[in-house]
C-alpha cells in the first residue's frame, strides 16, 4: 500500500539536554491539476486539521551536543483498522554516551 514505508533518519543534536519524544508530520504533492497542490503538516508550514504526532521514547535520552541519534521508522495501515497506523520505531544515540539500540511500537489514530 502507498502508506506502507520504511525510511532511516539521522537527527543531530544541537545542545545538552534530554529528548523525551520525536515529532513527526507529513507532506503531501497533488499533482493531478495543472497547478500541484503541497499540503504539509509541518510546523513550520501553516495550520491544517492535521497536526503533528509525538512519539514519546520509554526513556528520555541525555544528550549532548553534536551526539546523533539514528535509526529507521517504519510506518504500515493497522491490519484490523484501514484508519489507524502502526509505527515501529527503531534508534540509537551516538556520541558521548552512546546506547544500545532501542525499538518501540505506537499506533496512530
């Protein structure tokens, strides 16, 4: 299904501080009018009736500056209900006191 995808990521960290959670949103291209229409959930973008989604992580990473946490989101439609997402969400912090990876399952209303 086109919602169904797998992406890495790579997030930098630009101070010490703890992250409690990752915030996710969505861009999408309407192409099928002369004119393409991009609606985005950003939160930088203007305001839609969708928001962004927060992932709060089981335990909140000490971070510091210039560590990177990677990892990999995976994203697929909820076998028992076409409206709801399952997230896998699979990271790790690099850098000054690096961790094992982690994984954590949500699901998305």
């Amino acid at each position: 299904a086109e919602l169904d995808f797998s992406a890495p990521f790579a997030l930098k960290v630009m101070r010490q501080d703890f992250v409690h959670a990752l915030v996710v949103w969505f861009d999408v291209r309407f192409d099928a009018s002369q004119s393409a229409t991009v609606l985005s959930t950003s939160p930088g973008k203007p305001d839609t009736h969708w928001k962004q989604t927060v992932l709060y992580l089981t335990e909140p990473l000490v971070v510091f500056e210039n560590d990177v946490i990677v990892g990999r989101i995976g994203v697929r439609k909820n076998g028992s209900n076409p409206r709801d997402l399952d997230v896998k969400l699979a990271y790790q912090l690099q850098g000054v006191r690096p961790q094992e990876e982690r994984t954590q399952g949500f699901r998305i209303r």
